[in-house]
C-alpha cells in the first residue's frame, strides 16, 4: 500500500466517523476549549487540564448539491438516473468539505487577576474540494460531442495535516473589555492544493479521422509536499502511520500563525464578541513534488496499420506524442500554504432569575450568575473557490449547579434546517462536554448535508481567591 492509498482511506474513516461545526460550542459557558475559538473568552475559572487525547475531540463533514440518499437512496429509481440527475445538478461552487481535530494536551492556568494562559498541542486534518463540473462531465459524456467546450481547469482542492503547539493569553482589560490572542507554530505532515488552473477541451470533425481532440490554453498545477507515492510494496501500513505521527512532532515542515479575539460586556446581561482564527502559513519544503502543465495539445488520433511484420505500440506512440507536445514538470521548490482563516462573531443577552449577587459571593458567582441567554453568532471560513458562511440562532439553559445546555439552529450552504445541540456538566471537577448538529437527521444521515459530533473531558479547578 503507498501513501495516497492511506490518506485516501483515512479520508473515508473521516466520512463514516463522525463530524462537528465549531460555533455549537463557541463562547459556550465553562468549557476551556472555547478559548481555541475565541482567545479573548473571559474564562472564570483558575485551572484546567484537558485529559490527553479526550479533552477535545471534533469532526466536520458536509456536501453541498448532493446527499448520499440521493444516489443510494431505495427509492425505487435507477441508480443510473440518480448519477445522471446529480451530476447535473451539481456546479463548481458545490464543494466537499472534512475537518477534524483532537487535542492531543492542553490544560490552562490563571497568572492573576485579569490574566488567564492555555497552551496545548493539537492534531488537525482539514480536506476542501470544489467538484469541476465540466470535467466530471467530460469523463461522463465521453469526447464525443462535438465543438462542447470543457473546461479542464477548474480543479479546486486543498487538503493539509498539521501538528500545532499553541499558547495563548486572555487579559481583562477592564469589567467590560477583555482581549486575547494566541501564537501557533504548525507542523505539516502532508500538503496537497490547486488552485486557479485554465484550459478548455472540446471535439471536432477530423480530416484523417473521424474526430480531432483539442486542449488550448492549459496551465494546470498542482502543489504537494509530504506525500511520496513509495512504490515499495515491502514497507506495511503501520510504517507509514508512524511516519506521519513523527511529522506531526518535527516541524519538518514548519509554519507559524496567530489568533486574536475580544469580548466586549456592554453590561450586565449583553456582551458581543469575536475572533479571526489561523492567520498564518506553512512553509513546504521536505518532500515536495509539484506538477505543472502548460500549452496546446491537438491530435487525431492514430492510423491503424496491419503490419504483422512491423507491429505498432499505438499507446506510446500517443503517450509519447502528448508528453512532447503537453510535457509534465516536477518541480521541487519549496512553497507556501495558507491556513483557512475563520472568523466568529456573536452577540448574546442573559436573562431569568440570577443565581448569585457578584459583589456578595464572588466566588458563587464565577460564571454568567443568569440562568438563560439567546443569541445570534456569524461564522465564515475561506475556501479555494469562496468565503462560506453560517449564522446561527441559539438558546442557553443553565439546569442546576453543573448541567448547562445549548440549543442551535444554524443556516449555512450545506442546510436550511441543521438543529444542534450542546451539553455541558460537572462532576466535581470532571467536566464532560459534547455537541452534536442536524439532529433532524439523527435516524438518517444518508439524507443530510453535513453531520457533526465534539467530545471532551477535562478537570477544572479553582483557588477560590479571586
């Protein structure tokens, strides 16, 4: 087994795993790993330690234009009708998208007053494709028709997996205005991207034979590093696991990036936030094979000849007509790859009977004293092709002393009716979190868009002295 065919399987163990769109637990009361999406969360408590390999654990998954009910579905159709039907329904702004995360260490602690310091080490996986519509329907049409210009160029892909080491700082500027922002340096073990690729294919009646193929106007590229297709088929699978596991720890292919965000009390019960997420690149240099194509290609096939005594190779004839007209590069130079920035912002109003007084029991009182809150938060992330964007409705509940609850309603380009959900509880100082989206799909994910799941443990802690 090479290593295209493990990241293709890994990519398929993230389909059928699970998945989870980060804003269910954005500014999400106590949990710490709510400082990964806002650095500038007024975090109330004096410690945390994140159990290793539990205290976060994400998956995000979601196909715009198509479900999987919609091909496999037993409804009674012909499943060539249903290829047929998506494959033209779909165009180039429809895209596949996974992500996953698992916090490998991360744990917290309060410096003073005002100022609160996490750090950690994550793993993340994050894979983008925009499907290129003209080439799929090329493959599936076949290059019969004639003078029907494809377009060959509008391959839109990224995917990358990185190691992060992070720390960050929160500081209470004031009661009202608390900022924050976190340093990463990132380790990637595998990167591959295209972007911004051009050339047309089209068919026209031949003069020597029956049809004349065209390519104009091609310059395709596509950049990868860390990805070495080992034709060795001695070395096993768990080889190149561990492979990848030691990239993640080496920075052999290091980058750096930033987040910064606030949180702004405008009084007691109305505050508003916001963060922008991974501003920063990798840069690649270890393991690089890159590919480009530039130039026309024309040709018309070949003459078959029946010459026993002479036999033609008519396939490398035409391989070898096609490399000296359209050759393939392999560059070797290093190159940049920039992290998909994100952006929240929310703005939250707390209401119903106050559990505590703050200026009588400070320490009762360490989180929002109210027992519910409604709100609205913005989400957009950038993409190879667009910015994709949600907005999502919620309500808290705060139940008791150590069970709060979060209830969302998220409009995005993967649903219009994606439910989601978010638990939180203590027990003693373990707290257990979990999240999960389009709850109206629980029974049968097939018919979704996107699915979701977070899980995580950690142990909080506090002095008391504050």
């Amino acid at each position: 087994m090479n290593r295209c065919s493990l990241i293709i399987l890994s990519f398929i163990f993230s389909i059928v795993s699970y998945s989870q769109n980060n804003e269910v637990l954005y500014d999400f009361g106590e949990i710490p790993q709510t400082l990964l999406l806002n650095p500038g969360g007024n975090y109330s408590h004096d410690y945390f330690i994140g159990i290793p390999l539990l205290s976060g654990i994400s998956f995000n998954g979601g196909v715009t234009g198509a479900t999987v009910y919609d091909i496999l579905g037993d409804d009674g159709v012909n499943i060539n009708t249903k290829i047929n039907n998506v494959m033209y329904s779909l165009g180039n702004d429809d895209s596949f998208i996974i992500n996953e995360k698992t916090d490998i260490i991360s744990g917290g602690l309060r410096l003073n007053r005002n100022d609160f310091l996490s750090f950690g080490f994550y793993q993340e996986l994050d894979f983008s494709f925009f499907f290129p519509m003209d080439a799929i329907q090329l493959f599936y049409e076949g290059t019969a028709n004639l003078d029907k210009r494809y377009s060959v160029g509008d391959v839109n892909f990224k995917t990358e997996m990185v190691g992060v080491l992070h720390a960050g700082i929160s500081h209470k500027v004031n009661d009202k205005f608390t900022i924050g922002g976190r340093l990463k340096l990132y380790s990637s073990v595998f990167n591959a991207q295209a972007k911004n690729n051009t050339g047309q294919f089209y068919t026209s009646s031949g003069t020597d034979n029956i049809y004349k193929h065209y390519l104009t106007n091609v310059d395709l590229a596509i950049q990868s590093s860390g990805l070495v297709f080992d034709e060795d088929d001695s070395q096993e699978p768990e080889d190149y696991i561990k492979d990848y596991i030691n990239r993640i720890f080496t920075f052999q292919n290091p980058g750096i990036g930033v987040d910064v965000g606030f949180t702004h009390q405008m009084n007691e019960q109305f505050k508003i936030t916001g963060s922008v997420l991974d501003i920063g690149f990798v840069r690649n240099s270890k393991d690089v094979s890159s590919y480009e194509i530039k130039g026309d290609y024309d040709t018309e096939g070949v003459a078959i000849e029946f010459d026993t005594d002479n036999p033609r190779d008519y396939w490398q004839e035409l391989t070898d007509d096609f490399e000296n007209k359209l050759p393939v590069d392999t560059v070797y130079t290093s190159y940049n790859s920039y992290r998909p920035i994100k952006i929240n912002a929310s703005a939250k109003f707390s209401f119903g009977k106050k559990r505590y007084r703050r200026k009588y029991c400070p320490v009762c009182a360490k989180d929002d004293p109210y027992l519910k809150a409604i709100g609205i938060q913005f989400f957009s992330v950038n993409r190879a092709v667009k910015q994709q964007f949600a907005t999502t409705l919620f309500y808290e509940r705060r139940l008791g002393k150590g069970f709060r609850t979060k209830l969302t309603y998220t409009l995005d380009s993967y649903s219009s009716k994606n439910i989601g959900l978010g638990l939180s509880t203590n027990f003693g100082p373990v707290n257990m979190y979990m999240a999960l989206n389009n709850l109206l799909y629980i029974n049968n994910l097939a018919k979704a868009n996107s699915t979701s799941f977070q899980f995580g443990l950690n142990v909080i802690l506090d002095k008391y002295t504050w």
